[in-house]
C-alpha cells in the first residue's frame, strides 16, 4: 500500500453548545510528484481517488490497532482530494485532539492500494485509479503547503459517546466549509517512519507470500514485516548459524545503509526491440500445452478461365500444414541473505529482483532476434559498403523487396539490423558528401534527395526507403533482414516471481520465469541481404 505523507493544520476550537470532533483540509495533491522510500515516484491523477463506497479509517500512524476516527466527506477538486474526517469519543481520540491541538501532530498521511496505474517515460507511477483504505494523522510532513488540513473543530470536554459494535457510521451534522488549496506544488520525498516510545509490538517470522507482498506494498508495511524477519533471527541466533547466500552484504557494499545516493545506477536498457517491433501474442488456449499447433497454406486453391463451355474447370486440393512450434523456459534465480535484504538502502531485495525481471526482457528478445536470423530467406543479394556510393545499397534493398513481392503480393515494412549496420547505413553519403540518411533538424540537411531520415540520439528511427528500422544488440554482426513484420510471431507467458525461503541458511530463494515460443510463418517474407563492407 502507498502512504503519502500531507502537509501540516491549523487549529479552530469548537464553538457553541455542540462540540464537534472534526477535521478537515486535503489528503492527496493531484499532479504532484512525490517519492516513495523505496524510491519509486509517484503522482496521483485527478479522480484517483473514489468520493463514494465505503468510508476510509482515520488512524494514528499508519497503525490499524490504533483506529481514532472515520473519513465522513469526500469531495473532488480539481487540485486534489478534499475530505472532513471525525474523531471519536475516546481515549485514544482525545490523545489525537490534544496533540493535534499542541503542534504535536499537524499532519495527515493517505493510504492507498492502486487498481490502476502506468509509467512514464521517466519511470514515474502515474496513478489513475485506487482504493483508499485509510487516513492516519502523523508528526511528519512532506508535501508541505501543497496538502493539509485546513480546519480543526475540537472539544474534548465531553461525555464519552457510547460504543456500540458495529454501528453504522454517520455523518456529522454540522460540516465544514473546506477552504482552497494552495496552488504552490512541492516535490516531496517521504520520510522514514517516526520512532514512537511505545512497547515493542512482537512478530512471528512472515512468511515467502508475506514477504513477498509486504515487498510490492513498500513503505511501512515493508519495514515492519522486514523488522520482524530481522528480530526473530536475532532471538534465534543462538541456534542458528547462517550460511553464506548467493548475495550477501559482501556483494553489495555500495547499499550499506551509510550516506547513499539513490538507486544503483542503470548500465542496461532493459528494452525488447525486436519484440516492440513484431508485438507480443499471448500462448494459444491459455499456455497449458508445451506445445501448439499453428497451421500456414502449403497449397492454395486455384482459378482459372473456364477453355469452353461446360469444359472442366480449374480444381487444385487445398494443402494445409499443421506446424508444430514448442515452447522455450527463460528463467533466472538468485539467493539472498536476510542480512542483505534487511542492512541494504535503497533495499537490495528489490534492485535485484528488478535486474531479474530486466534479464528475462533481454534473453526473450535474443530469442526473437535468433528467431528472425534462422527462418530468414536468403534473397541472393550483397550490398557491399562504400562510404560514398549507396547504389549497391539500393539495390540490394530492392531486390529483397521484389522478392517478397512476388512470392506473396505483400510489401516489407521492416528492416532488423545489427549495431554495426546501423552505424554504416548512418555514414552512407553520395558522391558529394551529402548524407543519404539525414537528420531533417540538422541545419543545412534539408532531406533533399534523401533515402529516408536518421537521428543518433534515436536508434530505431531509420526509414530507409519507408522502412522501419530495427536495431538490436541482439543481432550478429552483419546482419540485414528485411521482412514483412506479420509473418515473424513471437508469442509470450510471462510467470512472474516465485520463491521459497531458506530457514536453515537464513536466506530466500527467488526465481523470475516465463515461456516463449517463435514462429516464421513465411520465410519467403522474410529476407536477408549478405553485408560486404
């Protein structure tokens, strides 16, 4: 679950014969960025947050068994999520008005569980939809002016209210008006949780499943249950030795929790060229056969014009293949100590499983890439490099073309090259240094003449001839297919994250796995040209 921490409140006592309990102001600022302690950025959209169903909790720090209140009104605002919460009757609330009213606590903090959400170009969580589960007052702040509450109403002179289990909550009769929010924006980061002084609450060791979703949720709720795994191997150190994991905190010295940075600085693209070209198909009837059959045309039917009348007529046996195309397992493990999940910032746990799930992005696409390399047709042409005579570059690319055209009626819309053919087609020039492929922005390149257009700073923007270019690592040196994209299939199901803990080693066990599956359906659509340079 995400907690974002708002700004701090300003106090209005309770006037008149009727005390109120009350307090309002904002929960969550849209369009605002803030960063989560795991690191993740997150902003909430507008109407990210439901105004009906049923009411969340008002807590004290994020800690179900300390409830204080209910969230009664829920209004939309184009800037965020305005609310009107009430305190209830007893000791535990009372506490919360004579903090709130000393400065002690002077901010709100929302929890939310998000149902639907994406990530921008700069990895950001935009969140669209989530359920609000609770508010918990709390002594922190970091989204300053941008969200607060506004309005205290507050007496805790009073009879305590009758407790009934069950009861349905009602509105408070006498409401707020909830004031503006402040248009200045803050990037918050949020904090760690407080420290309280309180007795210690006692943990049994969680379990993989536990874990694992106390991991997804972050913030506090990661904390605690990494706590509890952290204390309950102290309390049985005495009979436990620990072996060493496959990660241990000797692999990961620059995550010691000392003066950090940030996050481990990203030295791979986890992108899938090939596979964003030719697009991702789930496996046939759910994924639960190792195998599966995927039928093409051997022999089609014929027409022809009729000799005479009442003469037979063109009748050819249509042949279909049934292909059999068989299923290939990616998959990667790693072994972590508990000392280096719990000792490590940011938390190595999910660095790691993060560079796992980015392994599996990499190898499945070398599997598609091999797969377009070993189906592909030869079309029985060289382009042999000349840094300023493209000619034979033109013709190679034509007569793959022509081939394709006749075998099939279709056009290529694809080219999948290797890095070094990028960088050659890139330095293709004519006879008077002009580049053949230029970047249009550049001054003095205005395109006349051109092939197509290029840019460095972008590595699958090349259409050379209309074409769409692929580049990829992936791929020999060498290497030049042109192709019509629907005849390379590339079907895909991804499993996801298992794992098992290791109670003898104090270690956990993490697998990341999925299946993929290739298949050329014409390789007289798919054709590669010999590279000469």
């Amino acid at each position: 679950m995400i907690k974002l921490i708002a700004g701090d409140f300003t106090l209005d006592a309770a006037k008149g014969d009727a005390p109120r309990r009350t307090i309002s102001g904002v929960a969550v600022p849209y369009n605002v960025p803030a960063t989560v302690s795991d690191g993740t950025a997150v902003i909430f959209r507008p109407g990210s947050l439901p105004v009906e169903g049923k009411a969340p909790r008002l807590f004290m720090y994020h800690d179900a068994s300390m409830p204080v209140g209910v969230v009664t009104e829920r209004a939309e605002t184009e800037e965020g999520m305005m609310f009107s919460a009430k305190i209830s009757a007893t000791s535990l609330g009372n506490d919360a008005l004579v903090m709130a009213m000393d400065g002690t606590i002077d901010q709100v903090s929302v929890g939310v569980n998000p149902t639907k959400f994406s990530y921008d170009e700069e990895g950001t969580m935009v969140i669209e939809s989530a359920d609000w589960m609770e508010l918990s007052l709390v002594p922190i702040g970091a989204f300053g002016d941008a969200a607060n509450i506004t309005k205290v109403a507050a007496s805790i002179h009073q009879e305590p209210e009758e407790v009934v289990l069950n009861e349905e909550v009602t509105p408070v009769e006498e409401k707020q008006e909830m004031s503006e929010v402040n248009e200045t924006a803050v990037e918050a980061t949020i904090p760690t949780a407080p420290v309280f002084a309180q007795a210690k609450r006692k943990f049994d060791l969680p379990t993989a499943g536990e874990y694992l979703a106390a991991m997804h949720i972050g913030g506090e709720t990661f904390r605690n249950v990494a706590a509890a795994a952290r204390d309950y191997a102290l309390s049985k150190q005495s009979a436990l030795q620990a072996a060493a994991g496959d990660v241990a905190t000797t692999d990961t010295p620059g995550l010691l929790s000392q003066v950090v940075l940030g996050p481990v600085f990203a030295d791979l693209n986890y992108i899938r060229p090939v596979v964003a070209a030719v697009g991702a198909r789930a496996m046939p009837d759910g994924g639960n056969q190792k195998t599966f059959i995927r039928p093409t045309w051997t022999t089609h039917t014929s027409v022809a014009a009729q000799a005479s009348e009442l003469g037979a007529v063109s009748a050819t046996t249509p042949v279909i293949a049934s292909n059999v195309v068989s299923k290939t397992t990616l998959s990667g493990q790693v072994t972590l100590s508990v000392q280096d999940v719990d000792f490590t910032s940011p938390a190595s746990m999910e660095i790691i499983l993060r560079d796992l799930a980015g392994q599996y992005l990499l190898q499945s696409d070398n599997v598609a890439a091999d797969a377009i390399t070993a189906g592909a047709s030869a079309s029985g042409s060289t382009w042999t490099y000349n840094n300023t005579d493209p000619s034979t570059l033109f013709a190679a690319l034509y007569d793959a073309a022509t081939d394709i055209l006749t075998a099939s009626n279709f056009l290529p819309d694809h080219i999948f090259v290797s890095p070094n053919v990028w960088k050659l087609l890139g330095q293709q020039m004519d006879a008077d240094k002009r580049s053949v492929f230029p970047y249009a922005g550049a001054a003095g390149l205005m395109g006349v003449n051109a092939a197509g257009t290029a840019n460095i700073t972008q590595l699958n923007t090349f259409n050379p001839f209309g074409l769409n270019l692929v580049a990829d690592r992936n791929f020999a040196t060498n290497t030049m297919v042109v192709a019509k994209a629907s005849a390379i299939e590339f079907y895909e199901q991804v499993r996801g994250l298992m794992s098992v803990e290791a109670p003898s080693t104090l270690g956990r066990v993490f697998s990341y796995y999925g299946y993929v599956a290739t298949f050329i359906a014409d390789s007289d659509l798919v054709k590669s040209i010999t590279v000469s340079p």
